[in-house]
C-alpha cells in the first residue's frame, strides 16, 4: 500500500498546478462586402434640356446615392475608429 501514497500525492499534485494561459490569436477584420459598395450615381440624361421636374429628380437620385454611400463610409468607421478618424 506504501508504494501508491506517492503515486497518489503526484496525481493529486498536479491538480494544484496552475494551468497554461489561453490562447490568444488576433484575427484580422473582415468587413462585410456590402459595405465596401456604394450605390452608383445616376446617369445625366442625353439631352441638355432638362424640365424643373427632371432636375429635382436628378439631385434626389444623386443625393441618395451619396447618403448610401456615407451610411457605408460611417459603417466602416465605427467598425475602425483607426481608419477614419473622427468627423
């Protein structure tokens, strides 16, 4: 019986032990693909004469397509506050 109590005290000792420090692995930012996209700007019509009403609805496409792509920009800011920078 004498010969165990050793091998029971080593087993029991190593429980004490302290145990190894996580892990730790830094894992590069993938930014989802629909943020990298803005939309794109509307195309000027052919013609040179344009109504009131297809002027307005010109700066509206083109105000949109810019406010999707600031919505994006200010996505990938928030996500890394190093590549932008504060506004």
């Amino acid at each position: 019986m004498l010969p165990a109590l050793p091998l029971c005290c080593a087993m029991l000792s190593t429980a004490c032990a302290p145990a190894a420090p996580p892990e730790i692995r830094l894992l590069p930012l993938r930014l989802p693909d629909a943020l990298l996209v803005c939309a794109e700007a509307p195309a000027l019509p052919a013609s040179d004469q344009l109504t009131q009403g297809q002027v307005a609805e010109l700066l509206l496409a083109y105000d949109a397509a810019h406010g999707d792509c600031a919505s994006h920009l200010a996505a990938v800011r928030r996500l890394n506050p190093a590549a932008g920078g504060e506004q």
